[in-house]
C-alpha cells in the first residue's frame, strides 16, 4: 500500500486512532466494501476514516472511502498525502445538494453537521439544514445504493427532561422550544430522525441511529467547547479558572471509544432502534472534568479555582432538578460495546496530540 497512514501521521495520533482499527468488531462484513463518510473533515469522521485506512494496511481489508467535504483546501490540508492513497476518494460538495456519484456505496455513515454553538448563534439556518436537507439527500442517495446507512445525531434530541431519573434512556423525550433558533440543531437532529424513521418505513432502507454523548479528544487550541478549552489550557500551561460553578453534570466519551461505538451500531445495531453512547467512565461535573484536566499533569502544578468564592462549594443534585445529561449505555453495552479510555486517559491522550499537532 503507497502512502501508509504511519508515515503521514504522527505516531501519537496512529497509535490513538489505531485502537478503533483493532477493536472487535466484525471487519468482515466491511471487506470489499465502500464506505460513504460525510462530513469527512470533521472531529468524529477523520477518525473513523484514518480508522479503516488503517484496517487496509494492516489486514488487507480493501475498504474504499468515499469522503464527502464541503471544502477541499481543508481537506488536503487535514488528510494531507494519504488523498494520494488508492483507497480514498474525496468527494467535494455541500451535504444539502444531491450526491451526483457514479461511485455505490455499500454502507454509509452520515456525520455531516454544524455541532458548534457558534453556529446555532449565527448560522441557525445553515445548522438546521445541513440536518433537514442534508440528511434528506444523504437517505436518497443510500436508497439508490441500498446502502446499510448510519445517522449520527445527538444526546441534544432529547431536550429538557423532568423524570426524576439520574440518567435519559432511549425512550425518553423532553420539551424543545421549536420557536427558538437556538434548538436549531436539537430540533434538526429530532427531525433527521424521523426522516431515517420515513426511509426505513416506505422505502425498506436499513437506517441506524446513534446519540452520541459529548465526544471529546483532541481538538483546535481555539475550540469554543468547554472541555477543549480546559485542554488548551493543559497544553499552554495555564491554571484552570472557573466563571461559574461548574455544576453541569454530562456524559463525555472519548472519540475513540466514541468511533467504535459508531461502527458497532453501524454494523450490528437495529434498524431504526437508538443507542445512547456513553460511559460511566467519564460522567462527570464540568467542574470535575477541569479537576481531572489539571490532576492528570501533576507534574506541571496546574490549579483550578473559581472567579466566585460562593462557586467553590459543591452542589447536591436534587431530584428535583432537570435530568442531567448522563445517558444510560445499557442499550448498547447489550450490543456488545463496552468503553476502554477512562477520563483521565483521555484528557492525556488529546493533550499529547494537540502539543505535537502545534509543534509540527
């Protein structure tokens, strides 16, 4: 194989993504295949692409990626020399216009979407139709190919809730507000759903549903997430300080365990049947992610305080309260998926990388 991913990415990074491609999964049924991932450029999807690249220079898979991106410069500037590669075909376009490809794709996993609350703030549009229309043309396009499809939305679909449960399951459902421009992307997620619900009914296509939880890992040094913040601040060396009380408690899944979890619904899930992804791993406070952001260096002296002193002091979570955002996994642990990276691994892997990917 011309271009092996070990010498066009650094080894922290190969050594990372290369736990998806080893994990047990059956490989077997992606053998001979093309794999149609949208939204190629981003976080979630770069993985999983490198991930079954990987899966070819190591067993001889012989999957082919179709990579659907928006813009190409980005794209030669993130993949670099491994676009050379035989097994890789960029596949320029915006999500939201017909995929025009004379290339079938055997399986397809739809990743593509505006994720970024800066986006929600001053893209509604562009955010709620890379979900509405984009996943409309997406669905079309599997229909044609018949194409084992995946749609990955989000844990943001189940809106606010008031169960009096410590964690969201499947069935639950909250209240969005649809009047409001910032339930762009939870409103857009819910619809996509129903949409890949409508393909399956009237056209017999084979749609999975994945909810992922907060996918965390290496990301940009100006990353707007609270989580990449607190990694950035790791890499610079710089103290952690809270503006607030940190007392949001959330499900976070680190992206690789989060990309083995995606090929496993991908590939044995049920049709048109949600899974939550998350691990009891890594549910904790925002204020506990910091504090395990600054445990994990010890050796760099890092603290975390608070820019408030009354935020110091640890909140009891009330039942009465709205239901955090911890998602029960049971569905998918049953499918044979458990999570391996713990927080604090996690949070050392993707400093590691982001200081190399800044040194470079």
């Amino acid at each position: 194989m011309t271009y092996p991913i070990t010498d066009t990415i650094h080894e922290y990074i190969y050594n990372d993504i290369r736990t998806v491609a080893d994990a047990e999964l059956p490989w077997e049924k992606l053998k001979n295949k093309t794999v149609l991932i949208t939204g190629a450029n981003g976080f979630i999807a770069y993985y999983l692409t490198l991930s079954i690249l990987i899966r070819n220079d190591l067993y001889g898979d012989n999957i082919t990626v179709l990579a659907l991106v928006r813009n190409k410069e980005k794209a030669e500037k993130r993949f670099g020399d491994i676009l050379k590669r035989d097994d890789i075909r960029l596949l320029v376009q915006d999500v939201c216009e017909d995929i025009d490809t004379p290339i079938k794709s055997d399986y397809v996993i739809h990743s593509a979407s505006q994720a970024s609350a800066y986006f929600f703030e001053h893209d509604p549009v562009g955010t709620i139709d890379a979900n509405l229309t984009g996943t409309y043309k997406v669905l079309s396009y599997a229909r044609k190919c018949q194409a084992v499809t995946l749609f990955v939305s989000s844990l943001k679909v189940y809106g606010t809730l008031h169960t009096g449960k410590p964690k969201i399951s499947e069935e639950d459902i909250g209240y969005l507000d649809p009047t409001s421009y910032k339930n762009c992307y939870a409103q857009g997620k819910r619809a996509s759903e129903t949409l890949c619900a409508s393909f399956h009914q009237q056209y017999g296509l084979s749609v999975k549903i994945a909810r992922p939880s907060y996918i965390y890992g290496a990301s940009s040094l100006d990353d707007d997430r609270v989580w990449a913040q607190f990694i950035a601040n790791v890499v610079r060396n710089e103290n952690i300080l809270l503006k607030s009380a940190g007392t949001p408690y959330r499900s976070f899944c680190y992206v690789t365990d989060t990309a083995t979890a995606l090929l496993k619904i991908l590939l044995d899930g049920k049709d048109v049947f949600p899974y939550n992804i998350a691990t009891e791993l890594s549910d904790v406070t925002i204020r506990n992610f910091a504090r395990t952001a600054v445990e994990a260096f010890p050796e760099r002296n890092l603290t975390l305080s608070f820019a408030n002193k009354e935020d110091e002091i640890e909140r009891t979570v009330s039942i009465m309260d709205k239901t955090p955002e911890i998602l029960d996994s049971t569905r998918l642990n049953e499918l044979g998926w458990t999570a391996k990276v713990s927080l604090t691994e996690g949070i050392q892997r993707a400093v590691k990388i982001v200081e190399i990917q800044n040194l470079s």
